[in-house]
C-alpha cells in the first residue's frame, strides 16, 4: 500500500498529558499537511510543510502544538499538556507540487483526551 | 480565509432517489475538490475540477464547477446505500498552498 499513512489509529490520553503522532506520506510527494476535524465539521487546516520547512501555520495551532519533519518524509505532531478540547481527529494529507492540486489524506489519528 | 458552505447538512432519502448537495462561496478558488468520508476513516477523494464551468461524471455521480469558480454541486442519481457517507467539498487556495473545507454533507440512503 503507498498510500499515506498515519500511526497510531486510536489514542486515549488524560488530560495534562504528552502526545505524538506521526503521518508518512505518499513517497514521492514533498508537501504534507495536517489537518484537525471535531465531531460534525469538516477538516480545519493546521500546517504544512514542503519538504523539511514548516511554511505555514493556523492560529489553531497553539504553542502546544509542534510539528516535525525533519528529513523531509514523515512528519510527527506533537501536543503538550493536553486538553479536553484537543479531543478530534488529526489528519494527515500529502501532494506532489507542481502535479496537480489533489491532496491524498491518510485514515487520520482519533484522539480522545480524559 | 475564504470560507465554504455546504448545503444541506443533512440528507436522508430512499433508495432509488436523487440527491444534490451544494458548496458555495463568496470567493473563487483555483480548484475544488470533493471527497466522501466513512466514520471514523480519513477523506477518500471523489474529484478535482478545475476550470469553471467544468463537468465530471463518475458513474452515478456528477460533478459541476461554477463558471465563476465560486461553487459546486454534487448530483447522485438513484442513489444506493453504498453512497451513505459525509460528503465534503474543499476549494484550494493556490496562494495560500492548502485547502478550505466545507462543513460537510451527511448523506444517509435507506433501503
């Protein structure tokens, strides 16, 4: 399967609580973008990066939030002392630029926060 | 941020009916992409369409782009309860590298 995936599936976490996720895009794809979807919404974008570089950031993303990609290919999410709110679906979706403007999205990591 | 509407927020029909769904916006986007979601799963893509004006057909379902590129809709004709899902639409924003979504559609086909 080259599609893009995304470890673990499933996490349940208490609230104060460390988490990391981690997405691994299609192979040849350089861009890669992660994505936040509450219970009833559609997606809300996060960040992306083309390549290593982090070249955007939502204001959702607040300083607890950090993102990785530090060779370029996978990338990890990482929350600090979370909180209840943060209980959503993270998603992680990559493209190719210059090949069209179709993002392929992995199955999403479900995190719960207790 | 442009912003995307989707209309209705929820369907429910029979099976054998047809269904549109709607996404608009007050702004253009360069392309529009629609996917549907299972529960619990990430979104599967459906179409990209690009040029306004613009018409995809994939099986029973089409696709239509504004000619002003400012909206979409989704047409399923006799629907099956295969097609039961969230239907999303998301624009692509080509300055700003990432994609707008739509609060999405619930489509439920009863057999």
């Amino acid at each position: 399967d080259t599609g893009v995936s995304q470890n673990p599936r499933h996490k349940i976490t208490k609230r104060g609580q460390n988490v990391t996720f981690r997405c691994d895009p299609i192979s040849e794809h350089n861009r890669l973008y992660w994505y936040r979807q509450t219970l009833g919404q559609g997606p809300e974008f996060l960040t992306y990066f083309q390549n290593e570089a982090q070249l955007e950031k939502s204001r959702l993303l607040s300083d607890r939030f950090s993102a990785e990609r530090p060779k370029g290919s996978f990338s990890t999410l990482e929350i600090q002392r979370t909180e209840q709110g943060d209980s959503a679906m993270y998603l992680c979706a990559s493209r190719m630029q210059g090949a069209g403007q179709t993002q392929y999205f992995g199955p999403g990591t479900r995190l719960l926060v207790l | 941020t442009q912003l995307l509407e989707q209309s209705p927020q929820f369907l429910s029909i029979q099976e054998g009916e047809n269904l549109t769904v709607y996404c608009n916006s007050s702004s253009v986007f360069s392309s529009l992409q629609w996917y549907r979601q299972e529960p619990g799963e990430g979104p599967v893509l459906l179409v990209t369409v690009v040029t306004g004006g613009e018409v995809k057909k994939l099986k029973r379902l089409t696709f239509q782009f504004g000619d002003a590129r400012k909206d979409s809709s989704l047409h399923i004709t006799a629907a099956q309860p295969g097609d039961t899902g969230l239907y999303l639409c998301a624009g692509f924003e080509a300055a700003g590298n990432k994609l707008t979504f739509g609060g999405g559609t619930r489509v439920l086909v009863k057999p």
